[in-house]
C-alpha cells in the first residue's frame, strides 16, 4: 500500500473515530444544578464535568470542592469498554472504568489500589440537555453514602 493510500485510510479512521465520539450524549460540558441535586453534607461537590475527544479515547476533567472546601481536579483518559484506566488527581480512586450500557446509560466504577470504592450510573436525559448521576460509596468514617448529581449541558 503506497504513502497516499495509508494516509486516506488513516483520516477515515480518525474521522470515524471523531463522529462515533460525538455521536456520545455524554459529550461536552455539564454544570452542577444544585437545585436539583441531593449530594449528602461533605460529600465533594463536582461542579464542572468536561467530556472531550483524546485521539480514539475520551478525556473527563472534574473540577469541584472537596469535603474540606477546598478546589478539586482530576482527570481520566480512556474508552466507555469496562476497563480499567487511571485517573490524576482523585484522593479516593486511581482508576476508573465507564461502561456504556444503552445510548443513555453509562456504569462508572472508581478503585483505589485494585478496590472498588464507588459505584454509580450516569443517566442522559432523553432531550439530551441534563443527565444524572448516582453514586454509592463509603466516606471517610466508612459510612455509606448515595450522592445524585443533577448536571445540565452547557
């Protein structure tokens, strides 16, 4: 296969991989709807969550406040396929899995040092302009918690 030929079959691999990524509900930016929201006293609040394309993966950054008031960050590179990929800057995980069930539904599963300590689903809205997220883990006493975000497009 000549140079020309491999480069043409490359950029209708990556425009696949562009349109099947944007295709994703999930894409973009979502803000925090307090009002709709019933996140549990000191649980982090996530204020900002941002779905980008990273090549044929997808990157989530988190900005929000911690139990302590203080700003968090973190962020996870990888593919909605049940695996296992690492997340920067999460004191309670250093992995996380997204698993897309349906075209609305994702499962999310965040590990710290091979343990699960949270689960959740991620639920779009079927206008696509809100999704809400439930997540069940412990806190820092080891007292469990349901958190459910309500997250509105930008």
């Amino acid at each position: 296969m000549n140079k020309k030929a491999v480069g043409i079959a490359l950029a209708v691999l990556f425009a696949g991989v562009a349109v099947s990524l944007a295709a994703d509900g999930n894409m973009g930016i979502w803000k925090l709807n307090e009002a709709k929201s019933k996140i549990p006293a000191g649980a982090t609040r996530n204020h900002t969550v941002t779905y980008t394309a990273a090549g044929d993966s997808i990157k989530v950054t988190v900005d929000g406040t911690g139990a302590d008031g203080k700003p968090t960050h973190n962020e996870w590179t990888g593919k909605f396929d049940g695996k296992d990929y690492a997340v920067t800057g999460d004191p309670t995980s250093d992995s996380r899995s997204y698993k897309k069930v349906d075209a609305s539904t994702t499962e999310i599963t965040l590990k710290k040092a091979g343990k699960v300590t949270a689960t959740g689903k991620i639920v779009l809205a079927a206008d696509g302009k809100s999704r809400t997220v439930t997540v069940e883990g412990m806190d820092a006493s080891g007292k469990k918690i349901i958190s459910k975000a309500v997250y509105d497009k930008q």
